[in-house]
C-alpha cells in the first residue's frame, strides 16, 4: 500500500512518468526507507548518524536522475 502511495506522488511530481516507471520507482524507494528505519534502530552503531543522511542523498541522486526529462 505504501508503495502504491509513493508511486502515485511521483506520478504528480513528473505527470510524464508512467505508471510502470512509477511502480519500478516507488520500490527502490521504500527499500531506501526501510534501510533508513533500519539503521535508526541499530543503537550504538558506529557511523550510525551518517547512514540516514547518505541514504537520503542517495534518493535524491536516484530520483533526480530518473525524474530528468
């Protein structure tokens, strides 16, 4: 259900993308947050703070890149 919902806010950031794309998309970016989730919850984690940083900016990369007309 979340994936659907991910999908249909980048379907309205880039009306152009299709549904497929849309669907393909949405899967790398909840993996992407579901890895963030992960790494908050590993206490102690050395370089801890950093994981959730570096992985929004790899979602940014990532939709940047596949977003670009």
């Amino acid at each position: 259900m979340l994936r659907k919902h991910i999908a249909t806010i980048l379907r309205a950031r880039a009306p152009a993308l299709s549904a497929e794309a849309a669907r393909e998309m949405a899967i790398v970016v909840l993996e992407l947050m579901k890895a963030a989730r992960t790494l908050g919850n590993e206490e102690g984690l050395p370089g801890r703070a950093a994981g959730p940083r570096d992985l929004q900016a790899l979602a940014v990369q990532y939709l940047e890149q596949r977003l670009q007309p």
